[in-house]
C-alpha cells in the first residue's frame, strides 16, 4: 500500500439549521482513472459539501464525471479514530451512499458493522488523511456502528446508531464477520501439510514417467506422463502459487522466442509435447530429467517456505480461473488431449483449498451448499468423458457443441460463486 | 445466382419517419414513437421491438445449460431482474466485504437511467425439445432456419436456445449490460455466438446508410401504427398461438456478409440498378426524393427501375405483397478482416412479424436470384420467438410459458 499525502485546501463551510458550523471539506489530488487499477491501492476523491434545506447534501465532484446528488440522508462521517462515526445524522433503512472523510493525519481504515452481530456491511480501506471515499451500503433495521482503524491504533467503534423499520420487512445487505490473519493461520498449515504429502506422490509419479522415457516405452512413458501431470494438477497451481518452480514444471512455450523448440521451454508440457509428437529420445530424456529434477526441487522449496495464509481464499477462487482460461480452451493441450482430465483436477484442488476453509465459511458463507452441488455437478459434466477402462479422456475437440457448453458453463458457474469466497476469506484486521 | 435474402428487405420494412427520428442523435423534427429516455421496460409487448435501430447493438445467442424447468425458470427470472434494472438504472446493490463489487463500474458507480438501454429476449426452436418439457407450448409457426440456397451457412454462427439483443446510444451501455447478463447468469446460459453491429448517423439526411453506401431502410410499416402493428408484427391467440405467446414476435436473424470491396468497383448506375434507388438521395430511381414512392405501375417493364432491383422485388407494392410487409431492426456489422486480407463487413439483418412464412419467407422467395446476391453471403442467424413483454414488477420473461404449462419452477 501507498498513500498520497494531501496538499492544504480551501474549505468550504456552511451552517446546520443550528448554527453550527459544518465540517470542514478536504480536496486531494485529483481523481485519475480507477476502472483499470485492478489491486492497487485505493484513489482519491474529491468531495465537496454544502448544506441544504436543514439536511447536509454531498455533492461528489470527481473526474470529470457529472455530479451527482445523493438521496437525502446521506451522511458524511468522520472515519477518523478521533470522531469514529461522526456525522450520521440521517439513520435511514435502503440503499445509501455514506461519504467518510478522514480528518485525521494517519491512514485509516474504516467499516460499518451490525452491533448485534459484528458482521461487516461494507468497508473502506487505506483512506488517506484528508481523504474522502464513499461507501455504498444497504441498510435495515437494526443498530449499527462505525469502527475506525488507524494505523497502529487500536480500533474504535463509533456512536451505536439505530436504524428504524420492521427488521422482517427492510432487510441489510449481505455482512460477514471478517476473516483475520489468525483465523486463516490454522486452514493455511493444514493445507500446507496437506500439499506437502500430495509433492511426495508427485516425486514419485515423475520419477516413474523418468523411468518409462528411458526405457523408450511410449506408450508406458504416455501413461505415466498423464498420472503425474495429474498429480500436480491436484495441487492447483494456479497463477504463480508456486513462483518460479511453478512455471518452468507447468509452464507452455508462451513468450519463448523460439516457442516448442526453445531453451526455455521446460515441464510437463515440454515432456507432453516430446511424446505427443515423436521426438527421439535423446531430447525427450532430457526434457524428462529436467522435469523429475524440477519436481524435487519444488518439493524442497515447498518445505522450506511458509505460504501467506492471506493466499488461500484467493487459490480457491483462482484454480479455476486457470481452467477456464488455459484448459477449456484447449490452450495448453500439447498432444496429449488431456485437458479435460487436468480440468477435473483442478476440481480437486479446489476442493482441497477449501477443505480446510469450511469452518470459516460455514457460518460467512450463505451459498456454501450450493457452491457444493455445483462442484458435484461440474465434477460429474467431466467425469463423463473418462474411459477409466483405457485411463484416457475424451479430447476437448471431440466434444460436441452441448457437452462443451455444459462444462464450460459449470466452471464459469463455479468461478463466479468462488470469487465470493476469496473475497471473505481476505484477511483482515479484527478488533 | 439463386434467391436470398437481402437487407434490401430493409427497404420493405422501416418507416423512413421512425427511423430518421430515432437513429439521429441531434434533436429531430419527427416525432419519436419511444420517449427519450428509451423503451419502458414493462408492457404487453417488448417495447424494445418497435423502437428505432440505436447507434450500437449486440446481438448473442446461447445455449441453455440449466438442469431442468426450475433452473430454467430462476435463468428467465434472473434475466428479467437484470434487464429492469438495467434498462431503469439506480445504484447497484453493495455486496459488502461478502463479494467482489456488484458491478463492472464501465458506466461510472450509477447505472444511469437514461444510458436508453434496450434488452430483446427471444427463444429459439430448440428451447422447446424434450429438457425442459415445453415440447408441446412451442410458438406455433418456430422452426429452426433452413438453408436458403445461396447460403453459406457456418453452424458456428447459427441458432441457438436464447437470443439477446442489446441496444443503446453507445457500446459501453451496450458492453456493460452483457457483462452484467452473462455474469449473473453464468451456469444457466453459456454465449453460442454474438454479433456487434451500428448504426450510422444520417449522411447527409434522411435513412442512415448501409455498407453500401445506400440509405437502408426508407419505407417499412409505421410502428406507431398500432393496428398495422397487430396486423404485421405481433402474436395473438387468435393466430392459432398459445395463450402464453400472445404479445410476442417471430424474430428472423440473418449475419449477412458483404463484399464491399467488390460493390466499390463496380459502376454507379449499375449499384444504382442493382438496388433501385439513388444512391447519393435515396430516391427511386423514377423518383426526385427519398420520400417519394416508387411508381411501378407506370413501369412495368423496368425501364426505370428493373423489375429484377432489390426494392422492386423485396416490395412490389401491390395488394397482394402488403400482407408481407415486415418490420426491420437491421444493423451493419464490422468485425475485422478475413483469411486473405478482405474486409469482413455486411449487415446484422433482424426482423419481426406475426407470421415468418407469410411474411420472411414469402420476400425471401421474391427476392431469389436477384443480381444483388452475387455481392453478399448469408452466412448465420437464426429463427426466434420474441418473448411477450414483462408487464410488472412480478412478471418474468416466459413466466406465462413456464407456469402455466405444467409443474411451476420455484426458486432454488
């Protein structure tokens, strides 16, 4: 994270309907372009204030946009430490756009939580001192508070303010209580130890695909080539989870000058692509050796390295993401028509990325039945094309129009409903 | 060459008041049959289906992948949730710390009701085989599109269970609508094809070309004419339909591919011929202005306009052919080049009406063998049911259909 630290500003001040003056308004920098920032830190913004018929209007001037009045009620609140929750005047059930403002001199971090329940309707990180954000929420009856974390404070709750209404009938957007590092602590060891002992099949299974390369038994060599590629699979090394020894045992010819011919060019698909297309075997021997070598070298890093709990909501999410792009699009098939087979993998490590989750999610995590019948159903879609008789899979082009739909659309399906999951396993501060 | 079917069924179908109005930007004369702020989102009918061609479109087909009426019926929900929203705009839902934001933010942190968004659902054929046991409700005249002899049809770009078209003043409304549909529909549907297209400002007046060059669509049934509308366009009970498709429309698409480069060297008047209009005015060519009606019964021999020229064929205007009228929400497409360096350009053609043999079929088989077809290839499209419009806040696209022909989908 970044902050940008905020220049002096002329402040506009007008009066309450008791005379009081209104808080001040801050301007930063100007807004620049967010729509492509991805998981940059957040930008600033804008804002101005001024006071209207007895209720505080905020009047949003960011980027060129058109501005934009808000509902009446909607409330500017202080999200400094100092004057947590500051500001709320309007308590209101529906959708509303809250604007916090730090008027602190630190960064701070601010979230709007139900009292009773401690879930978290919605948040705004990383707010620069002088800075402004808004906060969409949907609120229903119930009494909520603002809590204020500044950096290296400890966090402070705001005035507890009631929000009228029939709670059966106005109800609150979705809350959860937040994930904090020390909740992910324990599911991140288990899944470490897990994937450790997955790594030692995986030694195993490359070193009998090693084997089989220098017998000059293809057909052996093809067998065992999908059983250990498999194994890795099973893993769910997706974007990067294993850095650099990750990419050069899975990597394809992409971005490689001399494409399947390179140097560079190294793993399960370098291995795939020598027996796929009858290569002899001095070079396949290499590429085979290369490859067992890679795997033992992953094993040991894998050891000796602690993975960052904050990664596994994100994993679980991301293997898929991986399926979807590389595999169901036949990207990386190099000749063996596997892909359907390390798509039913990735399955798998899916699932074993939330295994050791689901106690958070239980109670976080409304839809974590359904994500389940989907992962049986996407499980099913693909295991309809395994011919355990001969170990093979039906090759991706050999689909036809529906049974690809049908797969494609219970991935995506389960991306979706994942992305939710990454996003409340996010580690976070806690109280 | 043998008979296919042109834009040039365009120039049968539009009324050149309705479209002038509504494909101009700037403020026009006309008077507009939609209010500003676009199509209303509920009513008996889609109101999107009378609206004038906006400036941008997108047009998909999917496949339906859900498991079963229920699923089947919780897609068509989700679909209508959607759209209403979409096409009335507010603030999208927060999700909180409990998702990732609600919405792709292309259109800025509102939805802005007045971005003139339209949504077109429509059914294909094959939404009535055995999955969800609809066999029996099937719109009465939907059959899935035959091949046309100067077809050159790539089942990659064919059919399909459902059809959505969008339609807005720009692609980013356009762009940021199918985003949100396929997002919240990921699972139930899965996109099988889908075909960009625009329309042009008019140049300098009048109907706004196609790639031709010519101004595309200057006569065509008024669609503010709402008995000439229940004449031409739309389904009713009384047509021998099901109760649930009253209110909807056949919707015929065709991805016609043009040469254009080829058009371009070829001389003027024979463009002219080809056509039957001017093309700098768009007048007939026995005609001074674009509003003028050609006269064929002063010319029954082609003199002035052939008898073999697309808008002498696509409409004769003689009692007879005014049963086949149709109406026509064409759009022009360009989508790059192809395998030898040719522009890959040519014309979304979509229409309506209550009766896709009397009226599609009938000007298609009019139009056979005429000299245009040697400069443009049907190559996709399909055969659509245009739902009936949603008429409330409880309706759902099909809700009729599903809910009324057996067990009743619930919410899962």
């Amino acid at each position: 994270m970044f902050f940008r630290s905020g220049r002096p500003v002329p402040v506009v001040t007008g009066k309450t309907p008791a005379g009081r003056p209104v808080p001040a308004v801050a301007d930063g920098p100007p807004v620049t372009d967010s729509a492509l920032a991805g998981r940059r830190p957040p930008r600033w913004r804008v804002t101005g204030t001024a006071v209207a018929g007895g209720a505080a209007v905020v009047v949003l001037a960011g980027c060129g946009a058109a501005p934009r009045t808000p509902a009446a009620g909607d409330d500017r609140v202080d999200a400094s430490p100092g004057r947590c929750g500051h500001g709320w005047r309007h308590p209101r059930p529906g959708t509303q756009t809250f604007t916090l403002h730090n008027t602190s001199g630190t960064a701070a971090e601010v979230r709007l939580t139900d009292t009773r329940t401690g879930a978290v309707l919605g948040e705004a990180e990383g707010l620069a001192p002088g800075a402004a954000r808004t906060l969409p929420v949907r609120l229903g009856a119930g009494t909520y508070a603002f809590v204020c974390l500044g950096e290296d404070t400890d966090p402070v709750t705001g005035p507890a303010v009631r929000v009228p209404g029939d709670p059966r009938r106005t109800r609150s957007g979705p809350a959860a209580v937040p994930v904090s590092v020390h909740d992910l602590i324990p599911p991140a060891l288990a899944y470490q130890r897990w994937a450790g002992r997955s790594m030692t099949r995986l030694v195993a299974a490359t070193d009998a695909l090693r084997a089989a390369v220098r017998t000059g038994d293809r057909a052996a060599a093809r067998s065992r080539w999908l059983t250990a590629h498999l194994a890795y699979a099973r893993l769910g090394a997706a974007y990067g989870a294993f850095g650099d020894a990750g990419d050069a045992l899975d990597r394809t010819a992409a971005g490689l000058p001399r494409g399947v011919r390179d140097p560079g060019f190294t793993g399960f698909h370098r291995v795939e692509h020598g027996l796929w297309h009858r290569e002899r075997a001095p070079g396949l021997r290499r590429a085979a050796d290369r490859l067992a070598r890679d795997v033992r070298a992953l094993r040991a890093g894998w050891a000796r390295t602690r993975m960052d709990p904050a990664d596994l909501g994100r994993r679980a999410h991301e293997i898929l993401e991986d399926t979807l792009r590389a595999e169901l699009t036949g990207r990386t098939d190099y000749g063996s028509g596997s892909s359907l087979a390390t798509a039913r993998a990735h399955l798998d490590a899916t699932r074993a990325v939330l295994r050791p989750l689901r106690p958070l999610l239980r109670t976080r995590y409304p839809g974590l039945p359904a994500l389940d019948r989907r992962l049986d159903r996407a499980a099913r879609a693909l295991d309809a094309h395994a011919h355990a008789y001969r170990g093979t899979w039906t090759p991706l082009g050999r689909l036809d129009r529906a049974q690809r739909a049908r797969i494609d659309a219970a991935v995506g399906d389960l991306t979706e409903r994942l992305a939710s999951v990454a996003a409340l396993c996010d580690a976070r501060r806690t109280p | 060459m043998r008979p296919v079917l042109r834009r040039g069924l365009l120039r049968g179908a539009l009324a050149a008041g309705a479209v002038t109005a509504l494909a101009a930007p700037a403020p026009a004369p006309a008077p507009a049959p939609a209010p500003a702020d676009g199509p209303r989102f509920h009513g008996p009918h889609q109101a999107t289906i009378l609206a004038p061609p906006a400036r941008a479109t997108a047009f998909t087909a999917f496949d339906v992948t859900a498991a079963g009426r229920r699923e089947l019926a919780d897609l068509l929900r989700t679909l209508t949730d959607r759209a209403r929203f979409l096409t009335t705009g507010g603030t999208p839902a927060p999700t909180g710390i409990t998702a990732p934001p609600p919405d792709s933010g292309i259109l800025g942190p509102y939805v802005p009701a007045d971005g003139g968004l339209g949504v077109t659902l429509s059914a294909g054929a094959s939404l009535f085989d055995g999955r969800y046991g609809l066999a029996d409700h099937a719109p009465r005249l939907l059959r899935t599109m035959p091949v046309f002899p100067d077809d050159d049809l790539d089942p990659a770009w064919c059919h399909g269970d459902l059809a959505l078209q969008l339609c807005a003043d720009s692609p980013d409304t356009v762009l940021h609508a199918l985003r949100d549909l396929t997002r919240h529909t990921r699972g139930g549907m899965q996109i099988r094809w889908r075909l960009d297209g625009h329309t042009a400002p008019p140049r300098p007046s009048g109907t706004p070309r196609n790639l031709f060059g010519f101004k595309d669509g200057t006569s065509g049934p008024d669609p503010r004419d709402a008995r000439l509308m229940d004449r031409l366009v739309w389904t009713g009970t009384d047509s021998g339909e099901p109760r649930w498709a009253a209110g909807g429309s056949y919707q015929v698409v065709r991805l016609i591919r043009m040469l254009t480069e080829f058009w371009d060297r070829i001389p003027l008047s024979e463009q002219e011929r080809v056509i039957g209009r001017n093309r700098d005015t768009g007048a007939p060519l026995d005609g001074a202005r674009e509003s003028d009606p050609p006269r064929y019964a002063h010319d029954p021999e082609g003199e002035a306009i052939p008898l073999d020229s697309h808008i002498r064929l696509a409409h004769p205007r003689t009692p007879g052919s005014e049963a086949h009228r149709l109406l026509r929400r064409s759009y022009n497409y360009d989508r790059g080049v192809d395998g030898n360096g040719t522009l890959d350009q040519g014309l979304l053609f979509c229409c309506y009406q209550r009766d896709p043999v009397r009226q599609f079929t009938a000007v298609q088989k009019r139009l056979a063998g005429e000299p245009l077809t040697d400069y443009v290839t049907p190559f996709g499209g399909g055969y659509f049911f245009a739902f009936p419009g949603v008429r409330d806040r409880a309706d759902w696209y099909g809700r009729a259909l599903l809910t009324g022909t057996g067990r009743t989908g619930g919410s899962t």
